[in-house]
C-alpha cells in the first residue's frame, strides 16, 4: 500500500486493481520526470556542441599563431587576420549562449534554495542539485575557456595591425635617390641588363607555351572566354542598363527614386560587366591552358585593373550623366559635366596601367631599381591628372563667381573652395617628396586623393538612393504608407518619420562602410574587415557601472518602450471611453483619474524598458535617492519648473502657436521646452517664461478652447436718427468685410438711451483673435465714411458733469461773461 498515492490510502482493493494502480502511478511519476531528463539531455547536448566550436576557434586561433612565428608574407596577413576575427566572434557567440545557460542554472539553483540545518533532502532533490553544480561547473570552465581564446585571438588581431600599420611605415618613411640625381638613374641602367633578362624569360615562357598550345588545336575555351567577355562588355552592359532605365521610368514611384535608381543602376553595371568581362576572358585563358602557371599573378592583377577601371568610368557617369542632365543626382551645371567627364577616361587608363605594371614586376621579380622607377612614373601620371583635374575646376569655379558677380547674387562654393586648397597642399607634397626621394610616399598621397574622390563620389550616389527609397516607400501619399495608414491604423506622421529614421540608419552604415574601404587599398589597419571587427566588437556590448549595453539590448528596450506605452494608449482610451462615464465622477474628477491613471502607466512602460536594458528597480531607486540630495540643495526651482513643463506638454493647457496674455504682455508661443516657455510678442522680441509661473499664476490663453476672435464697435448717435437705419448700415460694413464671419453672425445691439443719444454696442467674429485688430479698423473707417455721407452724427457715449453744491458759486464766477458776483 505504501506505493499508492496518499488518496488511495485506507481503501480495500483487489489484488489486480493494486497492480494496475500501482502501474499507473509508475507511469506518471516517469513523465513527469521525463521532461527534466530530456530537458537535461539538451542541456548537455548544446554544452558539448558550444565545447566542440570553443574548441575548433582554440585550434583556429593557434594555427594563426604558429603563422605569425613562423613568418608570413605581408599577404598573408590579411586572411589570418580575417580567420582570427571569425574565430573570435564564433568563441563570442559561443559563450554568450553558455552565458544564457548558466543563467538559467543559476535561476534554478536559486530556486531550490539553501539547504534547512538539521533537515534531510529527498533523494531526488539531492540528485537535482548535485547535477545542476556538475553542469553549472562545466559551463563556468566552458565560459572561461572561450574567454581565453577571445583574448588571445584579440592579442593576434591587435599584433597584425601594428605589423601591418608599421609596414605601411616603413614603406612610406623609405627613401630612395631622387628622380633629379644621376644615381637614380644610374641604379636603374645598372639593373636594366638584368630585368631585361627576366623579362624575357617572363615573355618567352608564356609565348612558348601559347604557341605549343595552338599547336594542338584551337583552345575553344579561350576563345569561349573571349566572346563571353565580348558580349558581356558590349551588348550586354548597353542593353542593361536601357532595361533598367525602362524599368524605372514605368515602375518607380516619383522623379526622386528614379533619379538615384537609375544612377546606381548604371554605377552597378558599368562596375559588375566589365569585371566579369575580365574575369571570364582571364578563366578562358587558364582553362584552355595557353599561359604558364607564373602568369597567374598578372592574369589576377589584369581582373582587378579593369574592376578599378570599370568603376572608375562607371563612377563619373553615374554622377555627371553628362548626355542625360534630367537624370543628374548631383546639382553641376550642364558645362561642369561637359568639361569633367572627359577627365574620366584618363584617369581609368592610368589606373589600368598602374595595377597591370604593379602585378607585371611582381610576376616577373623586377629589381628594386624597376620598382622604384615605375613607381615614379606611376606618381607623375597621378599627380599630373589631379592637377588637370583641379585646373579645370578652378575655372570653372572662376566662371561661376564671375556670373554671381554680375547678377550680384551671392558666392556660394567655400567648403568646395577648401577642399581643393587642401587638394593642392597635398598635390604639393607628392611633388616635394617625389624630388626629394620619398616615392612611395609620393604615390601613396596621389592614390589616396583619387580614391577618395571615387569613394566620395560613389558614396554620394548610395547617400541619396538611400534616402530616396526610405523616404519615397515609407511616406504617407505612397502606395505602403497608404496601405499601413488604413490596415495597422498608423498615423502618417508615423509612416514619414519611420521614413527618415529608416533613411538616417542605412546613410550611418553607409558611411561606416566608406571609413572602413577608405584606406583599404593600401593597407590601412584591416580596411573593411577592421571596422566589421570593431562593430562585431560593439554588438558584444559594453559595461557600463556594471551593465552590458549593445545595440540588441537598446532595440529591445526600444521595443519593449513602444509595447508599453502602446498598452498604455489603449488602457487611456478604455478608462476614457468606457469606464470613467459610467462613474459618478464629475469632468474634474475624471480628468484628475486620467491624468495619475497616464503618468502611472508612462513611468510603469519605462521602468519596464530599463529593466529590459539590465537596469533594475534598485539601480533607479538609487538615482532618485541621489538626485533628491541635489534637489534638496538647490534643484527645487529647476524641478518645479521640470515638473511644470512636463504638465504643459501633458495637460496642453497652452500649445506652440496659442496667443496668451502673460501679465501685461501678450504673444504668440513659439517653443515649450520642459524649463521654460519662449513667446514671440508683437515687436518681434522674445518673452522667455519659466513653466512654474504658467502653472501657478493666471494666464489668459484667446485660441485655447476656441480659435476664434471678436471685436466690438460702441458709438453713440442723435435720438432722432432712426435706430433701425444705423442697425441696417452696421450689418451691412460687417458682411461687406472679409475677415468677419457669417458664423457666429454679427451683432448689433441697442445698449441705452442717455441724454438724447442712441447707444449701440456692436460685436463680430474673425477666424482668429490676431485678425481683430485689423477688421475693427476696416469696419470703423467704413462706418464713419458711411455715416458722414449720410450726415448722421456719431459720438461717443455722452459723458455728464456734476458739480457739488459749493462749487455751483465759483463756477458760476469763472464763467460770467460780464464779470459779476452773485448776490
């Protein structure tokens, strides 16, 4: 009976109803520790999968390690590099899901709680707890394992940098003889015999192979390459881009959008074709086996020439579009791209025959001599096309300045006009350093202008087709905001500002990206895959007093902000709509509940996003126990004034563009900050109030409840002047004035009958009380010339003089005419 559960105790049962029942109850004990055990087995299975990558990036990083004793190529820096970053992230990513586990260990351990002195433990707990401290051990080593390997992979990273930026020293600081000395020269014709010898052995072992080869036939697959590239180069690339261009005028939403769609259509393909034209041409030649194994590197360095030329040529048509100006992202006159795009052509030669005789002297192991004098040549070539390139757009400034001058507008262009005086500067050293031996760093500095203009350039295309697609897609008179604005019911003020922040976000990893390709070319710290490493770094997080920020943390937080207070939106909305009217409460009353009911919510939704970001209720309490020390000596006015603010933007009592009247001076509200209060008054000066005296003084608000404004006529005429007449005249000048409204209808009103004259008292409505003025003046001038026409006399209200009765003598006195006194 013992095995039964504690109900069936007492009960007399059958022999074989015991057995079943004690079956049964076997059965469910091992489910329900059926799900602890599979939930155990997962466990271990996940901790031996993350053991096994910590392990692989252990054994990555130490290969990359041995490389580096071992000597490696300056070349091979940037694949170990590359294989430490990637074994580093995996190693990272590895122990935040053990971080994860270990959390969850711990939640459990906590909940078992301590144990009781004096008690004993059931087996199973005992069991429980010994198997979490064994897994939790393992995953604490795991966790400080792959901590080891991120810093050692780290050390790595950091050492191939400092390799590769003292290289690139190195390189830059040595000098040669200079171009304007016999011994330059007379190194180059001493090293000639010799590089002539290599070269042509270079040159024969490939005709000699080409030649054996055609001797077998027609290597079809060469030929193959070479139509393929033909294609791609000619029709396809042509057709291409009409197709898109097509495509765009049928199908794209708005001028913008087609603009930069068209531009980076044409960047995209004049770039991709040529490259795969080179690429495919290049694959023929190896296929069909016609160029011996050492012209490899000059084949690869011919596929990167005209990569860089491609995009080179592509780059400035895209941005001047010098045959299509409707279709012109860049703001130039038709004659500055008329006059620059020719400059193209050139400079992609240059380029061309820069890389191709780069890679020729590495293939062919030219001496130091050739090197250095190909080096020259290339950085003549460089700074000569930079120096034409500033020329022509030195006068071409000069042109424009000459015409704002003469139609006397005003000069534009400094930040340009700066930009090219650096250019020169720049210019200059390259020629300083060339005549006095520093070649390298001579054609460094030209390189580096002309890859920033290409980036720079490219960089202005992706910028403004990024910003025209965020904006154009997600904008209230699209097709998608339309959509989003009636089937999730968002406001399409939301729908534009999503737009925005949609097109800041991608124009931020844009720019990175350019940073990163800035200096990669030449071996700038990592280039690209540097600025991933240090972004892959930042999405780890970063300890802040004890916290770990990243940017998953903040868009959860985020997230969870906009959850909140969109579940305190529809909370309002019920306590508004359907709760408080079914109350007893007054207007004042409901109002009050709303207003606790929606700050309790708002501090409730942003309590929960900070916890969400790592930041608990004790770390806030903490703050507010700290600022209450600062309030308490000498912050009351700021946070009377802070609290203030946030009930002027709350309650909306007086709103940007309200005309209040604060003590004598009134105005327009121009800005509501959460300290103070700006308003525009009348001449144009600026009232600064501190929100404390709008909550606590009286401040007459004219467009709060109502935007409308009225003005009011009084005047007086002769009893005998018909009432009905002047009340006639008056309706007619207030339907003959514009700014006076039909509803509310003028007015005009009898007010009394004093000493023989008829007062009237007349009101009217205008759209706004800034329009009263205005109106009452139209009206009066009117009126006046009406009632002279019509010699009806008009007054004011007759005012009536009584004397006291000693003073009747001295009047009487002042005002005889024969000058006698009283009897």
């Amino acid at each position: 009976m013992s095995s039964l559960p504690p109900f069936c105790l007492g009960l007399r049962l059958r022999p074989g109803i015991r057995v079943a029942v004690a079956l049964l109850v076997a059965a469910l004990a091992h489910a329900l520790a059926s799900p602890a055990l599979a939930q155990s087995q997962a466990q271990t299975q996940t901790l031996v999968q993350t053991a096994a990558q910590i392990t692989q990036a252990e054994g990555e990083v130490r290969a990359v390690d041995r490389a580096l004793d071992a000597g490696a190529d300056v070349d091979q820096h940037d694949d170990l590099r590359a294989k430490a970053l990637a074994a580093q992230q995996a190693v990272r990513a590895s122990s935040s899901n053990l971080q994860q586990q270990l959390d969850s260990i711990d939640a459990r351990i906590e909940g078992l709680g301590p144990i009781a002195q004096g008690t004993t433990e059931a087996p199973e707990i005992q069991r429980e707890r010994q198997r979490l401290a064994q897994n939790r051990a393992a995953i604490d080593a795991a966790i400080k394992r792959g901590r080891l390997v991120d810093v050692e992979a780290q050390q790595l990273i950091d050492e191939i940098d400092r390799s590769r930026a003292e290289q690139l020293n190195e390189t830059l600081s040595t000098r040669a003889h200079s171009p304007l000395t016999p011994d330059f020269w007379s190194a180059v014709v001493s090293a000639l015999p010799r590089d002539v010898r290599r070269v042509d052995r270079f040159v024969n072992q490939g005709v000699t192979q080409g030649f054996d080869r055609w001797r077998q036939g027609v290597p079809w697959t060469m030929v193959l390459g070479a139509l393929v590239a033909a294609v791609l180069l000619f029709p396809a690339r042509i057709k291409l881009r009409e197709l898109g261009q097509r495509y765009l005028i049928g199908t794209a939403p708005g001028h913008r959008i087609r603009r930069s769609g068209f531009a980076l259509w044409r960047l995209l393909v004049g770039t991709i074709l040529p490259t795969l034209a080179a690429v495919a041409f290049v694959q023929g030649l190896r296929w069909s086996q016609v160029l011996p194994g050492r012209w490899d590197g000059l084949l690869d360095g011919l596929v990167l020439a005209s990569g860089f030329a491609a995009f080179t040529v592509a780059v400035a048509g895209a941005v001047l579009m010098r045959q299509q100006p409707s279709w012109r992202v860049l703001p130039v006159s038709d004659e500055t791209a008329t006059r620059l795009r020719p400059l193209a052509w050139p400079l992609a030669i240059i380029a061309f025959l820069s890389i191709l005789v780069d890679a020729f002297n590495h293939a062919v192991g030219a001496s130091q001599a050739a090197w250095v004098a190909a080096e020259v040549v290339e950085a003549l070539l460089h700074v000569f096309w930079i120096a034409t390139f500033l020329r022509v757009l030195g006068r071409l400034r000069a042109q424009r300045a000459e015409r704002e001058e003469a139609a006397d507008a005003p000069a534009s262009g400094t930040g340009l006009g700066a930009l090219v005086l650096l250019a020169w500067l720049l210019v200059a050293v390259a020629l300083v350093g060339l005549a006095i031996g520093y070649v390298a760093l001579s054609l460094f500095v030209a390189r580096l202008i002309i890859w920033i203009v290409l980036t720079g350039s490219a960089l202005y295309l992706l910028l403004n087709g990024a910003d025209d697609v965020a904006t154009t897609l997600f904008s209230r008179n699209s097709r998608l905001g339309n959509t989003l604005v009636r089937s999730v019911g968002l406001r399409p003020s939301l729908v534009d500002q999503f737009g925005v922040l949609l097109s800041f976000a991608l124009r931020l990893v844009l720019v990175l990206i350019a940073l990163g390709l800035l200096l990669s070319p030449f071996g700038g710290g990592g280039g690209l895959t540097s600025l991933f490493g240090r972004l892959g770094t930042l999405s780890q997080g970063i300890a802040v007093g004890g916290i770990e920020i990243s940017p998953g943390a903040i868009v959860r937080s985020i997230l969870v902000l906009a959850i909140g207070l969109g579940v305190v939106r529809a909370f309002m909305s019920w306590l508004d709509n359907r709760y408080l009217p079914a109350t007893d409460l007054d207007g004042s009353g409901r109002n009050s509940v709303s207003l606790v009911a929606r700050y309790v919510g708002i501090a409730l939704a942003i309590i929960w996003a900070l916890a969400s970001l790592g930041i608990g209720v004790e770390r806030i309490a903490l703050l507010l126990s700290a600022l209450s020390v600062g309030i308490g000596f000498g912050l009351q006015a700021i946070t009377q004034n802070f609290v203030s603010g946030l009930i002027l933007l709350a309650e909306r009592p007086i709103k940007i563009g309200d005309l209040v009247r604060v003590g004598t001076d009134e105005g327009d509200v121009k800005r509501i900050s959460v300290r103070s209060t700006e308003i525009t008054l009348a001449d144009h000066s600026t009232l600064i109030v501190p929100n404390s005296e709008l909550i606590t003084k009286s401040v007459l608000n004219k467009t709060l409840a109502n935007p409308l404004g009225r003005f009011q006529i009084q005047f007086s005429v002769p009893l005998e002047i018909d009432a009905e007449r002047v009340i006639a005249i008056v309706t007619e000048l207030f339907e003959q004035e514009p700014a006076v409204l039909d509803d509310p209808a003028p007015k005009a009103f009898v007010d009394a009958i004093t000493d023989g004259r008829i007062l009237f008292n007349c009101f009217a409505h205008v759209a706004s009380p800034r329009d009263a003025y205005g109106a009452r003046s139209n009206v009066l001038r009117k009126l006046l010339a009406r009632f002279r026409a019509e010699d009806i006399d008009i007054g004011t209200v007759a005012q009536r003089l009584e004397l006291a009765p000693g003073e009747i003598d001295r009047f009487a006195a002042a005002h005889d005419p024969a000058g006698s006194k009283p009897a």
